[in-house]
C-alpha cells in the first residue's frame, strides 16, 4: 500500500489508491482518466501500511517533485459547490453589494499510484 502527495490547481492533497476527492476543475469528461504528474512525497511500505508516521515505510521526497512517478485517477463528477454569499458593506458610503459564487469542481477515484520499479516490471 502505498500513499502520496499531489498538488493540483494550487492545492496540494494526500492520496491513497481508492479515495475519493474534490478538486479544483479539470477539463475531462466523466468516466475519463486523469494523470497527475506533480507527486510532491511518496510513502510505501512492505509490510502494507500507508500512514505517514509508520517507522517501517520508505519515503521519498522531490526537489520539487518526483521523476517517474505519477497518480492515476478516474472522473467519477463534474459539478458545482453550494453557493457562497460575498457581502460588501461601507456604512459612511452607503455602499453595499452582494454577490453569490459557485465554484466548479470535478470528483476524482484514485485508482492507481504508479511508479519507476512498477513500470520496469511491466
């Protein structure tokens, strides 16, 4: 098992092959892989284990990311967070505006984490 760290649309996420996370937009259709090559930290373990404190895992760190290793994802949504109200007040003005805004996200399945050795034995 194994787990790592990505960064996409300015964010950076912890990952494990079958989580299921929100991210910042990404112009894939549903049902459609999506790669993320910006893996920032890789922890493995032999034994099975995936937490970031275990003393058994072997971790690789990049400068800034890791070469050969990639994320592999499936598109499981695209949609629309819930509506934020942007309220804008000055008293001695009489100014105020307010504004709602939706950002756009896409649901992503974590399938796979692939790595050089993986990719060698294949």
């Amino acid at each position: 098992m194994s787990l790592a760290i990505i960064k996409t649309g300015g964010k950076q996420y912890i990952v494990t092959p079958g989580q299921k996370l929100r991210i910042e937009k990404v112009n894939k259709k549903e049902g459609s892989e999506v790669s993320f090559n910006e893996v920032l930290l890789l922890s493995y373990s032999p034994s099975g284990s995936a937490r970031l404190g275990d003393r058994n895992n072997k971790i690789e760190i990049g400068n800034p990311y890791l070469k050969g290793v990639k994320v592999l994802g499936k598109v499981l949504k695209q949609g629309k967070n819930k509506k934020v109200i942007v309220f804008k007040f000055v008293q001695t003005n009489r100014y105020h505006v307010k504004k709602g805004h939706r950002q756009l996200f896409t649901e992503v399945e974590i399938t796979d984490i692939e790595t050089k050795s993986k990719e060698e034995e294949k």
